[in-house]
C-alpha cells in the first residue's frame, strides 16, 4: 500500500505537477496537459512494464490527459493523487501479492 501511495504521489508531482505547470509557459495550458499525457503514456511503455503495448500506451495516455485536465481545473492535485493511488493500491497488491 506504501509502494503504491508514494507512486500516485511523485507520478502526480511530476507529470501533473512540475511538467503541466512549467510546461505551460512554453507551450500553453493546453499544450502542456498534452505533453504530459504524452511523457505519462510513454513512461508507462517498455519491458519492465506489464504488457507493455501500444494499447497501454493509449490507454495511459489518455489517463494523463484527463487527470491533466482535472487539475487544471481544480487547480489541486489532490483529486488525481487520490485516483491515482485508489487505481494503484490494488494494482500493486495484485502484483505483490500474486493475487491476479
């Protein structure tokens, strides 16, 4: 459960935190939400990612560009960390645990 909180916390913090916000001063609100969507999805990608496909990637992408859109509008990252870490708790457990 501690793995999976502090997940949500610093995937939160960076991508919706520090990348959409210092990114929109470059490339504008919505211009940064995209490109942390992007820079999500695509972290989310690779061999040491659980069926790591282009089906993942879309589905991760599109996760990052709503939770980008939620804290832009709330202008908080407590409702997206809160989802974040409510999706990852038992994800993790899953894998941890060897329950899936």
């Amino acid at each position: 459960v501690l793995l999976a909180v502090a997940n949500a916390a610093q995937e939160e913090a960076s991508y919706r935190g520090a990348a959409q916000r210092w990114g929109a001063g470059a490339l504008g609100r919505r211009g940064a939400i995209l490109a942390q969507a992007l820079l999500f999805g695509s972290a989310h990608m690779g061999a040491d990612v659980l069926a790591g496909s282009l089906f993942i990637w879309v589905g991760m992408t599109a996760s990052g560009l709503v939770a980008g859109i939620v804290a832009d509008r709330t202008r908080s990252l407590l409702l997206t960390f809160a989802a974040h870490a409510a999706l990852d708790v038992p994800l993790a457990l899953a894998l941890t645990c060897r329950l899936a």
